[in-house]
C-alpha cells in the first residue's frame, strides 16, 4: 500500500495549480491576441468605409 503524506499533498497541490496558471496564462494571451486582431480587422473596415 502506497502512503501518501501530507507533504506529499501539499507538493502536489502546489505543482497542480503552477500547471493550471501557467495554461490559463498562455490560453489568456492567445485569446486576448485574436480579440486584438478580431478588432483591428473591424477598424480598418471602418476606415475603408469612411473612406469612400
């Protein structure tokens, strides 16, 4: 039988949530990178329709 401690716990609580906020960070920035491009596009239709 396998013992688990509690150092052990806390070892693999704190890797698990170092895992979870290095991924939500690379997802945030790939989200908010296309919300840039997303309204970049828009502005530069606007700006092709003032124009004519």
């Amino acid at each position: 039988m396998i013992m688990i401690t509690e150092q052990t716990w806390k070892i693999a609580l704190r890797s698990f949530f170092l895992v979870l906020a290095i991924g939500g960070g690379l997802a945030g920035c790939n989200t908010m990178e296309g919300a840039g491009d997303d309204i970049e596009a828009a502005g530069e239709n606007i700006e092709e329709e003032a124009e004519d």
